[in-house]
C-alpha cells in the first residue's frame, strides 16, 4: 500500500500545481455514415455518435469523483469530414449536424471538420475547407484541422495558400468575438491520427470504429518538482523530469483504462503532452524558466524546452501501454500566463516560437497577429512551419489569429482554456511572389542528413 | 485475483475534537471497513489519511462521498474520499 505521504503529495499536486487529465476523447468512425443526400448524411451522423457517446460525459465525471482527480474536458473526434461529405454540396448543414450531436452528449468539443490533403485536393476536400469559416462561425463546439504537408508528400503549397485565405475568412466572420474562428482551426504538417487535444483533434481513417485516448496535464507538477533541485546539473533535471511525467501518465493511462471499461470501448492511446493553461501555476514557460532563464524566449529556451520535451515522453512512455497523439510539451502563447508574460516583455518573439517548434510538440499555438497580416503572410507562415514538420518527421501546426482591427500594443481576450494575449508583430516584407507559385514542395530525401 | 474495492478518506485543516469518530460513523454506516488510519502534521496542517475497503458498502460511491464532504463542510475541513488506485498507480511500478 502506498504510504501517507505518498498520499497528500498526490493531493497537492491536485490542488495546488493544478494536474489534471486534460481530456477523455472518444474517437469516432463516420465511415459507415456517408450518404449522397445531405438529411440522411446528417441524420446519420446525428444518431451515430449521439447513440455511442451518449456516456462520455457522466462516465467521464463518475471517474471525476471517483479517483479525485480533475478531468478538465470531455471531447469527441470523429473521421475527417472530407472523407464522408464527398456526396454533398453543403458541408455546412454537416457542421451544425455535429455541432447539435455535440450539445446533445454534453461534450466540451467535437473535432474532425477536417480534410488531409498532404498530396492533393479532392473535389470534397476543397469544398470542406472554403466552408470552413462559416462552419466555425456558426457552431459553438466544433474544431476544425486541415494536413497540409507530410514527410513523405511534401507540402501542398496550393492548400497552404488556401489555407493563409481560409483563416483570415475565418477571422472575419467571427470579427464580433475577435476572431474566436481562429482559436478552432488547426493547419498540420504531419498530422496524426489519435490525437486527443483540440482542435486539432480527428479519429483517422486508419482508426477502429471507437476508441478512447486520454491526454494529461501537469506543468505545475514539473515546474514544483524542479523547484527541488535548483543549481543541479541538467541531468538531475532530466531524471526529476521523467520521474514526474511518469507519475502523471500512469494516472492518464489508469483514467483512459477506467474510460475504457466503463464505456466498452477499446483504449486507445494516451497523449503525453504537458498542456498548460492561462490559470497562474500551470505553465511551461515557467518550468523553462525554473531551468535558469531569465525569461522564456530568451537564449537558453530552446534547449531547456529540447530537454523538457524529450525527458518527458522517457518518463510517460513506461507508464502507458500505449502512447500516441502529440506527446510533448505544447507551447500555446495564449494559453500560458509565462508564455503571455514573455510576450508582453518582447522576450518572445514570433522566430523564437519557430525555432521552439523545432524540438517540441506542435507548433506555433495561439498566436495573435495583427488584423491587416495578409493571407499571403499567414500562408507563409504555415509554409515555414510546415517545412520544419516535413524535415524533422514530426508533427507540426498553426493556429494564429489574425485579430480583425487589432494592431501590435493591443491585447485580444478568449476566454476560459484559450486565455488572452498580446498582438504579437510578424515581418513587415511580403511574401506575395512566393506563395502564389502554387504547387508541390518536394518531400525531403531521407539519407545525408544533415 | 483480490476483489477488495479501496478508498482513502483525507481529512485536511485544522485539528478539532471528534473529526475521526465522525468520519469513521459514516464509514460504519455505510458498511466500510477501516483497514488503517494515520494523522501526520505536515505543512503546519493537520492531515488524517484512512483507509477503507469499501467492498461490502452498502452505499454507493457517489452517495458516501456526498456525505463526507457535507461533514467536511460542516466541520471547516476538507474531507474527500478517493479510489486507492490512483496512489497506487502513482507510485507503484
């Protein structure tokens, strides 16, 4: 049995270096839903998921209460819409379908208004991303991600000059709410398929029909636990790190077991990122700065988040039978009161989260740009970073927000998980030329590398 | 293969009379069995973790931690009851 302090050490990091398992995702198969007559593809779709995550959410709270231990959000992510809204002309009456199974079960969000379209766009996959801004402008719970580029495809610098289009719209249609759209719309390179953090979250055609992932938290528990050894050397900070990340997973993978069980579903994979959130206490950049650093993004960040990010999937990857999604740590600006903070002091500048994304999770995460960036500058950006993703062979992704009749100096407030932040400058030189070439960026060669 | 269903009660705050005898009351009530019991004063707070097997409750869980938290409300503390897995999990490989 475990011991008594054991036990009230599990309760501080509960209450006060805030763990929690982020979400209980159930991942959802439309496959067997498609229709070419838009009421039936929507009728469909409504009782399919209604009818199998009808117990997400009291499963989800009965665990809740029963182990003590916060589940933040209860999510659904289904098949890539493209794939089953091939027979339709109006992806958007699918939108709110899912928008209406979503509020029906109870659910926090329901992501998968997605298309993957790395190599190129089918008919269906054009038609799903140009709804996008009007589907997330009329919709409360949906999420919506689009793969732009893989390792294996290159880059599809038609969609991602589509996609630099597709955000401002996105933006501009939820100009009342600061272009709320944005905060939902995720561009990938190298997307995976059982990624259970929104809103880049979709169940994969390589998928089963259902499964359950769970994604944990926990930077104040990391950031507490290194306070213990200031002034050590880095590998007592790695050792004190995968201790901890250990710790964390085996409650995700003992929540996601439960989960699983309860909802007779098959477990899928727990996510092992270290998600922070605006709350104070509850921040990766804190546990870079708990490192030695002045503040985050200062010379120093990217090899404290290499250290972090690597020494944490070591420590969770024992503690689950199977790990999978993102796995990492993320870095939302948005979303993390140091990363807000480090903005606000100019520290953190929009290159250095580029060069962050390089040795982390994701990529660059809630990010507020000015309202006038162009589409041709956001595509640019998604290029980049994409880029990165294809080169390194890991996941990379964009999700800024142009925030209409905002300019650098002015701060945007979300609200709750998505947190605020400071209009962040992007490069005043175009990239017009280059983004309107169009076609394939080459997949990388895979030897000499360097 | 031991069937035997777990919990631990905390108790956190500050010390006062009968805090046991109460918590053990809705135990009893409720059919659990108290394996184990222990108080440690830790960060100037008074800590009591006890341990049930709540197999034979006659009560479900939701219920019997509705009372404890009640108690605890009633008596200025915090009073939970938890499933032993989740230390379990925590700390044994």
């Amino acid at each position: 049995m475990v011991t008594t302090s054991e036990i009230l050490s599990t309760l501080k990091m509960i209450d006060r270096q805030k763990l929690d398992v982020r979400t209980i995702t159930m991942g959802i198969s439309l496959l067997g839903c498609v229709s070419d007559d838009e009421d039936r593809l929507c009728q469909k779709v409504y009782d399919h998921i209604t009818h199998t995550a009808r117990d997400l959410v009291r499963v989800g709270e009965d665990i809740e209460r029963e182990f003590g231990v916060p589940i933040v959000n209860k999510r659904i992510s289904i098949t890539p819409a493209a794939l089953i809204s091939g027979g339709i002309k109006n992806p958007v009456k699918l939108a709110l379908a899912l928008d209406r199974a979503a509020r029906e079960t109870g659910v926090n969000f329901i992501g998968g208004y997605s298309a993957l379209v790395q190599k190129g766009m089918t008919e269906a996959d054009k038609r799903l991303m140009l709804s996008i801004p009007e589907a997330l402008a009329a919709t409360d719970f949906l999420c919506s991600s689009v793969n732009i580029g893989s390792t294996r495809a290159g880059i599809d610098m038609d969609a991602v000059r589509m996609m630099g289009e597709i955000v401002k719209e996105a933006a501009d249609r939820t100009a009342d709410r600061d272009g709320l759209g944005c905060a939902k719309l995720v561009v990938f390179c190298n997307a995976v398929e059982d990624n259970p953090f929104m809103a880049g979250a979709f169940h994969g055609p390589g998928e089963g029909d259902c499964a359950v992932s769970v994604g944990v938290s926990g930077p104040g528990v990391v950031k507490s636990a290194l306070e213990s050894v200031r002034g050590e050397p880095f590998d007592t900070v790695a050792e004190t790190i995968k201790r901890t990340a250990f710790r964390i997973t085996r409650i995700g993978q003992l929540v996601a077991r439960e989960a699983s069980r309860r909802l007779n579903v098959p477990f899928g994979i727990v996510d092992l990122s270290l998600a922070p959130t605006p709350a104070v206490g509850d921040s990766v950049a804190a546990i870079l700065e708990e490192m030695g650093l002045e503040c985050c993004g200062t010379h120093g960040t990217t090899a404290a988040l290499a250290l972090l990010n690597d020494a944490v999937k070591k420590g969770g990857v024992m503690a689950s039978s199977h790990v999978g999604g993102l796995s990492g740590a993320f870095i939302p600006v948005s979303e993390d009161v140091g990363m807000i903070e480090a903005a606000e002091r100019g520290a953190l500048t929009l290159d250095k989260l580029e060069a962050m994304t390089c040795v982390c999770s994701v990529g660059l995460d809630m990010i507020a740009v000015p309202g006038d960036t162009s589409a041709e500058t956001i595509s640019a950006i998604i290029a980049d970073e994409a880029a990165i993703g294809m080169v390194n062979n890991k996941t990379t992704a964009v999700r800024v927000i142009p925030v209409p009749g905002k300019k650098v100096g002015d701060t945007v407030e979300f609200g709750g998980l998505l947190g605020h932040a400071p209009i962040m400058p992007v490069h005043p030189f175009g990239s017009e030329l280059f983004v309107r070439r169009g076609g394939r960026i080459p997949a990388p060669l895979h030897s000499l590398r360097n | 293969m031991n069937d035997m269903k777990r919990a631990v009660v905390t108790v956190l705050g500050i010390d006062r009379k009968g805090i046991i005898a109460r918590v053990s009351a809705i135990l009893y009530e409720n059919d659990a069995n108290i394996l184990d019991i222990s108080q440690t004063v830790l960060d100037e707070y008074f800590n009591m973790v006890l341990i049930a097997d709540i197999s034979s409750a006659t009560c479900s869980f939701e219920k019997l931690s509705a009372e404890l938290s009640a108690l605890g409300e009633k008596l200025g503390l915090q009073i939970r009851i938890q499933r032993s897995e989740i230390f379990e999990a925590m700390y044994q490989v």
